[in-house]
C-alpha cells in the first residue's frame, strides 16, 4: 500500500503546477495495482536480459549481467517480459495476483 | 505656431503619401515640437486614392481621433480633385496645396474652393521628372508646403530630410542629391 | 535621472525598440497585422547582431506560445507579440503559461475579432482572454506603449505571471509620433538580469513542471494564480514607482486626469483616453467640470481603486471598445459597476459601446457622451447600454 501523504494547501503548495526533487517517480509505486505478476523460472532462463530492455518500468533487477529478481514496487504487471522473452517454453510466466498472494496476509501492514 | 496644425496628404497608393507624412513629421521633431504622422489605412493598391495625416504643435498632442477638420491640405495627384473632395472639413483659413501646372486662380475656380482658402500650386510631378527621373511628387510638395505654411524653417526641414534620405536610399547617392533639388526647386517655384 | 532620446517612432516601432534594449533570450512569433511589424523588426535586430536572443519562427500563433512556454520554463528570459486572430490561436496555451506561472511578456495590438474579418482596432482580443490569469496593461499611446513593456518584464517576473501590454491597432502601432527612449544600458539596469526561481535547466534543483493536477490539486494551484494576480497590484505599482525615479515618468493602475473636482467623468481604455481628455479640457475651458479615468491595468482589475476615484463624481460613463454580446454592458463596464456595487455607491452608469473594428471615434462622440451625463445630474435617466457611432 502506498503511504498516505498529508496533501498540502495552496498556500504551502510549490507554486506553478510543479513538482520540486528529480525522480519522484520512484516514490509512486506503480506495483499497486498489477493484477498479474511476471514470475521466474530460474532453469530455463539464459541470461540474455532482453526482459531488462524491455521493460517499461525498469522493474528488472540484474548484477553482474545476470537477472536477479523483479522489482514489484514498480512491476505493472503488464507482460512484456514473458511475451518478449526469447526461451523456447519461456522463463518468465504470468500468474495472478491473486493466485500469488495465496499464502500473504491481506494488509502487510 | 498656434496651438495644433492638423495636416491632410491625398495621393495615390505608390505616390509617397504616407512617406511624405512621416519625413514632416521628422523635420518638425527635430525642431523640438510634437508630432503625429499616420496613414489612412483602406484597402492598399498601387493607385487608389490614399490620405495620410500630420498633427503638429508645440504641445504634447493627446488627440489620437483621426484628423477631421485641416489646416492644410496637400493634393499630390491632381486628378484626384475630381473623385475626391479634397477641401472636406478644411477649416476657412486653411491652405490648399496642389501638385498642378496650373495657376492657383484656376484651381479655386474650377475646383469651386469655397470661402478664405489660400490655394498654391506647383508642378511638383514636372520637377520630380526633372530632378529624380521619375514622378514621385512626395518630396517636392514638402518643399511646396514648408513655405505655404512657414510652420518650418526650410534650411532645417532640407537638412533633416537630408540625414533622412541617406539612411534610407544608402546605396543611391543620387537618389538623395535629386530629392533634396526638387524639395529645393518646389520651395521656390510654388505659387499662391 | 537617466538621459533620453527623442525620437519619431509608431507604436510599434516603439514596443520593438523596448524589446532591443531588454535583449530577451527568446522571442518566438508569427506575424500578424497590425503586429507584424514588432516582431519583423525584432527579426532584423536579431539578424543584425543587436541581440543575443534567440528568434524562433514557428508555424502559427499556437506553436508561438508553446514555444514560449518551453522556453520559459527552462528559464530563459521570453517575449513575443500578436494580436486579434493570432491572439485567439493562443488563448489556450495563454492559459498554460499563466498555470504554470511563466513570466513571458506578449506585445499585443488591439485588433477586432472576425467575422466579418476587419483588421482595425477595438478591444475584442484582449477582452476575450481577459480571464486567462494574464497581467493587461493598456497603452494610451507610443510613449506609454515602450515604457509599459520595459516595465512589465520587471512586473511579470517579480509577480510571475505572464504579462500583455496592449496598445489600439493603427491607431497607435502605425501612427508615428515623438516619443523618448532610454539609453540602453539604463534599462538593462532597470531590468536586470532575470531572476530564476525555479526553472527545468536547474540541474541541481530537479523539477517536474505541468504534471495532471486532477480534483485533489488543480483547485489549489488556481486558488494561487488568484493571489497572484491579487498580489501583482502592489508589484505593478512597486515597479511603476522604481521607474519614476529612474526615468521620471509616473504610472499607477489607473491615471485620474482631473478627476478631483470633476462631477462627471469617462472611464475608457487606450487611445481614446488622449481624445477624451482633449474633449474635458475642451469642455472645463466653458466652465463644465469634466474628468477622465483612464484604466491602464485591466488585470488585475483595480477594484477599491477604481470605486475610491469615483466615487464623489456625480455621473460616470464608461465607454467599451468591446462588447460582451451578452444583452448587457461591455467588460469594462462590469468591472466598473462591480466596483461601485461593492463599495456601496449606487450610481446610474450608461455604458457606452464605441469604436468597434475601428470605427472613428470623433471629439463630438465623447461631447455627447458628457452631455449624456449633465442630463444624468439634471436627474434625467439614460440607456444602461449605448451603440456609440453606429449607424442606425
């Protein structure tokens, strides 16, 4: 879940419609409303990382040239990664959220 | 001076109304007085009747209507005469001034200038062709209305328009020399 | 004092001349009559190497702006010039420059709205965008014309909000008439450098600019341009005061031409305002103690100002280059009458419509406007709205 912010009034308020700091972005997660997330397959996958170019969100995390895991802070879920995925019977599938968070609490927090 | 010297030009498009407007209105700044110079703006083709207007005084001027009632009127196409009423509105002392080889008597006449008009004539066009080659009639007739009106000194208003010329016609020396004799010769030659 | 150059010059050649000696960073515009000339001229002393600035010629009056607004908003000093039609392309990216609270200065000259198309003056453009969060100050002639736009770049930077100065299409931006410049270097000192608050080129302070303001902030961001331009009225007039003393003319919001004593008088904008106090010196020298409120700042309206100045004469009209095509009054003549409302005086104020495409506004036109008002003291009433000089 996203943290509640305090929203500012317009006094207070940056004036002119701006948005002060550089990459903001980061603060927005946009991993909230996935309803399917892209899952690993660790023995089939071969390292090309051609889920890493594609991603929109940037949501693939690599070291050392290798693929490590996805970021679901910001992984929409959108499947790009599993569509573009080279691997014959693929190393990325899409699950449901639902079937994903089986074993989660419902609030984390 | 009097107070405020309202000026009508009348020419053709392409006649040098408006110029004619604007280097009159230099002369009378560089004499320290207060000036307007603003063309009548119509539909613009080459030929078509044009006014173009002064407003000079020794005070700041605040009128900005257009002028409706002249102190002087400058024809610069004779022909004019017959399709335009050039002494519309003009106030009963005022001073006519029209580019004609004819005399001033018969202009009165023939046009039926009513009233204490003072009309002066001079063939401004016969000049421009002599001293410029071509039929621009503007300049002579500033020479003409310098010393109809005397409201500059005619030394003064030729030096200005002088220093005018030469930014505009730079690469035209005679361009300049030509205009300055036909403002000189209109000066001299215009009759009342 | 600053030492000053007497010269002939049209309204346009003027706010040109302005534009030089400020030496923007960017001008982006498309040329249109009668503004064209402000920006040809420019365009040549960008050509000529007496500017730094960089000339954008964009495709429209639309893409003008939107130039502008990027330039601006990386924090570069901006200005450009239209009028009428071009005026009415921009008006949505008008809109964007003031939410976003970038100090660009726009030469505008009054021109009709078409149809039927006409190219001459009355105040129908700039009224139409009256309500864009742009600061308007209107210009009675050449003079005012140059000294309004040296001051609005101090004026929208400081208040930052995009600024228009306007000047009557022809009747000033083609007439030639004495006016007196400034050196240079005096207003470059008058202007300053510009003063960059928050601006996209900052690498070190990173803003995102423009980004959707949906129900939860739009509200707020609009509730600040509405300060601001509350706020902008002191700006105006600190600015106005820094340039009396640097270069000895005084402005305010308004100018009460002999107001004090006068028990009628005209509030008009512009041109006009020249011609009206001709006709009010013309009627005080036969014993009739006429006045005139010439408005310069149409936004932010000068409310309490304006209902202060007026409120011991006994008949005032208003004459409105423009018409609201609402059934009723012209803007100014809302402005002028909220005002009045709000400050509890209770007046009859005929509104007179005038001028419209350029339509000649003669000295017995305002005459029979004052007239109009002697009947009012004499306890006659008169039309709320008057057509002046049309023909029936």
């Amino acid at each position: 879940m996203a943290e509640k912010i305090q929203k500012q009034g317009w006094k207070s308020l940056p004036k002119g419609d701006v948005i002060e700091g550089g990459g903001t972005a980061r603060e927005f997660r946009t991993g909230d409303w996935r309803s399917e997330r892209p899952v690993h397959i660790p023995e089939k996958c071969i390292h090309c990382l051609t889920c890493w170019i594609y991603c929109p969100d940037s949501a693939i995390v690599t070291k050392n040239g290798k693929f490590v895991a996805f970021d679901y802070k910001y992984c929409k879920g959108c499947g790009i990664c599993a569509h573009e995925c080279p691997v014959k019977g693929k190393a990325i599938k899409m699950v449901s959220e639902k079937e994903a968070k089986k074993n989660e609490k419902i609030c984390q927090k | 001076m009097k107070n405020l010297i309202e000026i009508r030009w009348h020419g053709r498009g392409g006649q040098g109304a408006k110029t004619a407007a604007l280097l009159l209105g230099d002369a009378a700044l560089a004499k320290g007085l207060y000036i307007q110079a603003f063309p009548e703006y119509g539909p613009e083709r080459m030929g078509a009747p044009v006014a173009s207007f002064n407003r000079i005084s020794p005070k700041p001027i605040l009128l900005h209507s257009g002028v409706t009632n002249p102190d002087v009127v400058v024809v610069l196409d004779p022909t004019l005469i017959e399709s335009v009423n050039v002494t519309e509105g003009m106030n009963e002392n005022g001073i006519l001034i029209v580019n004609t080889e004819r005399a001033p008597k018969e202009v009165k006449s023939d046009c039926g200038v009513k009233g204490d008009i003072k009309v002066f004539t001079v063939d401004a066009s016969g000049i421009s062709k002599d001293c410029i080659g071509k039929d621009i009639p503007n300049t002579p007739m500033l020479g003409a209305l310098v010393k109809a009106t005397g409201i500059l000194d005619f030394k003064e208003m030729l030096e200005d328009t002088k220093h005018k010329l030469e930014k505009k016609f730079k690469s035209k020396p005679e361009v300049i020399e030509g205009n300055l004799k036909a403002i000189e010769r209109a000066f001299n030659e215009v009759k009342s | 004092m600053s030492k000053i150059n007497v010269v002939a010059r049209t309204g346009n050649e003027a706010m040109a001349e302005a534009m030089r000696q400020i030496n923007p960073d960017v001008v982006a515009a498309y040329p249109i009559t009668p503004a064209t000339e402000i920006v040809q001229i420019f365009a040549s002393y960008v050509a000529d190497g007496l500017v730094d600035t960089e000339f954008v010629p964009v495709e429209s009056e639309h893409s003008a702006m939107s130039a502008c607004i990027g330039s601006s908003a990386a924090g570069g000093r901006t200005m450009t010039g239209t009028s009428s039609q071009g005026l009415a392309l921009m008006a949505e990216i008008l809109y964007v420059a003031s939410g976003l609270r970038l100090p660009i200065v726009l030469a505008e000259v009054n021109r009709a709205l078409s149809s039927p198309i006409n190219i001459h003056c009355d105040h129908s453009d700039t009224m139409m965008v009256r309500d864009a969060g742009w600061i308007q100050i209107f210009s009675e002639n050449a003079q005012e014309a140059y000294d309004n736009m040296v001051q609005a770049v101090k004026i929208a930077e400081t208040a930052a909000l995009p600024t228009m100065v306007t000047t009557d299409g022809f009747i000033i931006s083609h007439g030639m008439e004495r006016i007196e410049i400034f050196e240079d270097k005096d207003v470059k000192d008058f202007v300053g450098p510009k003063k960059l608050g928050q601006y996209l080129l900052n690498l070190e302070k990173p803003i995102t600019l423009g980004a959707l303001d949906l129900q939860d902030y739009y509200f707020e961001h609009r509730r600040q341009l509405a300060e601001a331009m509350i706020d902008s009225k002191n700006i105006i007039l600190d600015v106005a005061k820094t340039f009396k003393d640097k270069f000895g003319r005084a402005y305010g919001l308004f100018e009460s031409y002999k107001l004090d004593d006068a028990d009628r008088a005209i509030v008009v904008m512009g041109s006009t305002a020249g011609t009206a106090k001709v006709v009010a010196d013309g009627l005080r020298a036969k014993g009739i103690k006429a006045g005139v409120l010439k408005l310069r700042v149409f936004r932010p309206f000068p409310k309490a100002e304006v209902a202060e100045a007026l409120k011991n004469i006994k008949a005032v009209a208003v004459m409105d280059r423009s018409d609201t095509i609402s059934g009723h009054e012209g803007p100014l003549a809302l402005e002028v009458k909220a005002a009045l409302f709000d400050s509890n005086i209770k007046k009859e104020v005929p509104d007179y419509i005038f001028g419209l495409g350029g339509r000649e506004v003669r000295l017995e036109d305002i005459e029979s406007v004052y007239k109009d008002l002697g009947d009012i003291i004499d306890g006659k009433s008169k039309d709320r709205v008057t057509y002046l000089g049309v023909r029936e």
